[in-house]
C-alpha cells in the first residue's frame, strides 16, 4: 500500500448542488424511503470563514445532510455570493464533490499541493466544530473532492428499524453501491485516483461478447464498446468508463456533457419491477444490458430530472 494523498480511501459522501432544494429533498426522500428532511442555513462570514480562489466571500448555503447505510447524501443551495458552489451551479446542477475525513487537514493539503493539487475554497462548519476544504481535482478526476477536518467526532445517529407503517425506499434499497465517471483517458484518470487513494490500479477490463452483454442502447442494440476499471474503497466503488466508437450512454455523455461523473447505482431485486416503477414516474431506460461477464444486468434510468444524475440499477444473477 502507497500513502494516500488524501490520508485515506474512505469516500464517505457525494454532495449534490442544486437550485431547489426543498425539490431535491423531496425527491431524495422518495428514493430513499425518509421523511423529507429540513434544510439549515449555514452562518455568516464571520462564522464560516469562506476564503473562495484566495478571497474572503459572504457566500451563505441552505445543506442538507442525509445519512445512508454507505454514504452521506449532501445537498446545497447556494445563495448568489461567489463560492464554488455558486459557480458550479452557473453550469450545471449535479454532483459537485466526493469528500474523505483527514485528522490532519494541513498536513493533507501540503502533500497535495506538492502533487499539483491546489486548494479552490476552505471555511468553517456552522453546525459542528471543524473544517472543510475543497482541492482542485478534477482536471484529473473529473469531480472534485473535499477534506474534512473535525474538532470532535461525528455523532452518527442511531439507525432504527424499519416498520410496514414506515416510508419504504422506492427501488427496495437505500443504499448507494457505486458511483461512476465518465473519462477520456482510463488510464490517466485511474493513476489519479489510486495516487489519491493510495491503492494500486485495478486491472481494466473491456466489454463482453455481444451475444453475453446484450446491450440496448435507446432501443437500438449496440456493441457498447468501453474500457472500465473499478477501484473498492471501505464504503462505496468508484467506476471509471472510457467509451469506445460504438453507440452507448457513455459516449453520448462525454460528446454532449464532457468528462464527469455519470451515474450512481443501487443492487436490487427484481429489476423488470424496479424499471417499471421507475418508468410509471416518467423516468425512461437509456441503455440496459448484462454485465461483460455475464453474471448480471444493469440498467440507466433517465433520472435526470429530479436527481440531476443517471440512477443505475444493477441485479446479479443467482449462482
């Protein structure tokens, strides 16, 4: 095992900005299967602390934070002060960071800085004692990450049981098992993240046969040709995908989107089920098919709408 750069590996939360987030929370809540959590307004800037590209700011944010059985689900909606989140919802909503916890934040981001990341924005938190900071990776991870520092451990909320008389998460899970990214380049983008999470790089596997993945693309079968790697880490799997010439969501993404994070994906059971359900709330299929190896199918929903992020469901096939 190499040093992290980060310190660690566990990515613990994915932060969505969006511009309504009563709308957000109400969608997350059916997904999830909750009670549609409130939002708090974080503190002014004598509180907070914003430095923004080197610039003190008086950016204020409405977050909320939902706990799952993997990882922290974040929203934010910025007010119209500058930040990164501000300015990342001038182009889009969407997945804005991935974070990690550090017991050392300057220690973290001098060896950060030392390997060409650069810190975008850093303040306080306004909830609890700590700090944040957000590192300049995505011209070679393609998302930005976050580093969190705490004066005191994270309380985690007990989890209680679930009742027949208790909301029920609507594809029959609430937890998150992977998040994917769309990359021009797998291998340069996979030698940056295991330099950042300090694991050696997985083997990169191409697309099956077509007649083992059968994949269906907006109703055309296609080849899907693609070059994927996947990196474990202790809560979640990172996806990275380089599409080929051939028609598929992928290469749809990186030609009409660029590189990005381009999904997050749930196992479930009885797919045909949870595509229908899916489907009856105006969320269409893109591009289904079964896994390179044969030993399950997926499935991309067009959830973009309320979630501003494709939602894959993923079924493996019993032994």
């Amino acid at each position: 095992m190499r040093e992290a750069l980060l310190g660690n590996s566990e990515l613990n939360q994915i932060c969505f900005v969006v511009n309504d987030i009563e709308k957000a929370a109400g969608a997350f809540a059916t997904l999830l299967g909750i009670e549609k959590p409130n939002w708090f307004l974080t503190g002014t800037r004598e509180v907070s602390q914003i430095v923004f590209n080197g610039v003190p700011t008086d950016a204020r944010n409405k977050l909320i934070f939902i706990n799952t059985p993997s990882v922290q689900i974040e929203l934010i909606e910025p007010d119209q002060e500058p930040s990164t989140m501000r300015e990342f919802l001038g182009k889009q909503e969407g997945i804005h960071h991935v974070a990690f916890n550090t017991d050392d934040m300057k220690k973290q981001l001098a060896l950060l800085s030392e390997n060409g990341y650069g810190v975008i924005q850093t303040g306080e938190f306004t909830a609890s004692k700590g700090r944040y900071a957000y590192v300049d990776t995505v011209p070679n991870c393609k998302t930005m990450v976050e580093l969190l520092e705490r004066d005191e451990p994270q309380p985690i909320p007990p989890v209680k049981p679930r009742t027949a008389e208790d909301p029920q998460p609507l594809l029959g899970t609430d937890t998150l098992t992977q998040i994917a990214v769309v990359v021009k380049d797998l291998d340069a983008a996979a030698d940056a993240y295991c330099s950042l999470l300090g694991v050696e790089k997985p083997n990169v596997l191409r697309e099956g046969p077509s007649d083992v993945t059968q994949v269906v693309f907006r109703g055309e079968p296609t080849e899907a040709k693609a070059r994927f790697l996947f990196i474990k880490t202790p809560l979640i799997e990172i996806e990275l995908i380089e599409p080929g010439d051939s028609p598929s969501t992928w290469k749809e993404h990186l030609e009409t989107k660029g590189e990005g994070v381009h999904h997050i994906s749930f196992l479930v059971k009885n797919m045909d089920e949870k595509m229908a359900i899916l489907e009856e709330k105006g969320y269409p299929v893109i591009q289904k098919g079964n896994f390179w190896n044969g030993k399950g199918r997926y499935a991309y929903m067009d959830t973009t709408s309320d979630y501003h992020v494709i939602i894959e469901l993923l079924e493996k096939f019993e032994a």
